[in-house]
C-alpha cells in the first residue's frame, strides 16, 4: 500500500501564486508529515526515487490542472461577456432579465456558428471522400498494360519482368 506522502505527491494540484514561481512546485503544509527523516526514510522509498516524485507532478495530474485552468478561465470570460452584454441592454429592462437574455442570446449565437463549422467541415470531408471513391473507380483499369500471350491474351510485346534483361537484349540486337 503506497504511503499518504506518497500519494500526496502524485495527486497534489499546486496552488497559485504571484509573488514566487517556485512556490507552485513546494508541497502543501496542510497534510501532516513526518517530523524527522528516520521515520519517513521507513516507508522503502529510495531516496533518489522520493526526490523525483516529490519534485514532478504526475501526466494525470499536469492534465487535470491544464483541464481545470482552461475551464476556468472559459468561465471567467463569459462571465465578463454576459456582463458586458448586460450592460448594453437599456436600465428600462431588469438586469435579472437582461442577464438570462443576454446568455440565452450569446449561448445561441455560439452554438450556430459551432453548427455551421462542423457541418462545412463535414461536408469538405465527405465531398473529398466521393471524388477519391470516383477516382479509384475509374481508374482502376489503368494499371500498367502489356500484352502478351497472358490470361487477357492480345498480342504483342511479352510483359517485361527484368529491365536488366530486356537492356541485354537491345544491346544483343545492334551488335
């Protein structure tokens, strides 16, 4: 079973802060930890292997805070949009009233042009699709052609198999 330091430090989600950058990689006070190396040096964890989990924050975890961070700062944004939409709606009307319409509004523009997006790079797809399918149909006939005494018959030349070949025969021939 992993030891709770050990799973803080796979799981921590540093917080922010302005006045220094390091700050965000120290670990939190909050979680109650060992008062002395002897102790903390009994969970079998080496030395080397403690400092590079203490020091590095999981994938799962680096992902989640990056997730977290640009949900955030999306919420943030469209807050400050509603309230500036708000704004331009007359005092006449309630600002309850003008912050539901306004979002309602802005949430309706947003999903068209999110449907209008998708659909025209659906559509590019899909046309792009059927003149590949057209291509390949046909031109499927267009393969090197050579006659011969083949299962196609026709006549003529035999396919040539070796090019090495086929040159000692034309330097046979103007000898």
């Amino acid at each position: 079973m992993a030891s709770p330091t050990l799973l803080h430090s796979l799981l921590y989600i540093p917080p922010r802060s302005s006045k220094c950058p390091r700050a965000q990689f120290l670990p939190s006070k909050s979680i109650s930890r060992p008062s002395n190396r002897a102790s903390f040096s009994h969970t079998g964890v080496p030395g080397s292997i403690r400092r590079f989990v203490r020091r590095r924050p999981s994938p799962v975890v680096a992902s989640q805070s990056n997730f977290l961070k640009v949900a955030q700062t999306v919420w943030k944004v469209g807050r400050d949009a509603i309230e500036a939409g708000t704004n331009l709606v007359p005092d006449a009307v309630p600002r309850p009233v003008a912050r539901i319409s306004v979002t309602f509004v802005g949430l309706s523009v947003a999903l068209f042009v999110l449907k209008s997006f998708l659909s025209t790079a659906f559509f590019v797809l899909a046309t792009m699709g059927l003149i590949y399918f057209t291509f390949l149909a046909l031109n499927k006939d267009s393969g090197p052609k050579g006659g011969g005494d083949g299962p196609k018959g026709g006549g003529g030349a035999p396919p040539l198999e070796d090019p090495v070949e086929e040159a000692r025969k034309i330097m046979e021939k103007y000898k």
